[in-house]
C-alpha cells in the first residue's frame, strides 16, 4: 500500500524504485490529495489499484485481496 505523497520521495519515485527490485511487486496506491493523471499513469504501468482516503478496512481488505489473487498486471 503505497501512499502517493511523502516527505524526500514521491509516489512515483517509489513506485519505479519498488518495481526496480521486483517487477512482480503488487503496489496499491493510495492518497487523499493526488491528480488522476499521476494514478492513471501509475496504474498503466503495473500498479493495482487506487485507495482514496480515508480507508476503510474493508476497502483495504478487498484491494489486497484482490491483488493477490488476480496479480494485477496491466498493461
């Protein structure tokens, strides 16, 4: 669950850097204030979906649920 903005290193800093070490990581993008072109982008090159928040754990639940069981690769 990767959160879009943070202190030193963006979302999508650590996005690329995460798939950099393991192209088959499973991220889930996550944020309160971000544009839908930044998520957009993110999800076109491998994320697995986009958590607005605030969360609900449910939500949260489903979301990883779902990545794991599809693996959520997109192209």
């Amino acid at each position: 669950l990767l959160d879009m903005i943070m202190p030193k290193a963006g979302g999508h800093q650590t996005f690329y850097r995460i798939k950099s070490i393991d192209p088959e990581a499973k991220v889930i993008l996550s944020s309160g204030f971000v544009s839908e072109d930044e998520v957009h982008d993110l999800l076109k090159q491998g994320a697995c979906g986009f958590l607005p928040k605030p969360h609900r754990i449910n939500m949260v639940a489903h979301a990883i649920r779902n990545a794991l069981d599809t693996g959520c690769i997109r192209s």
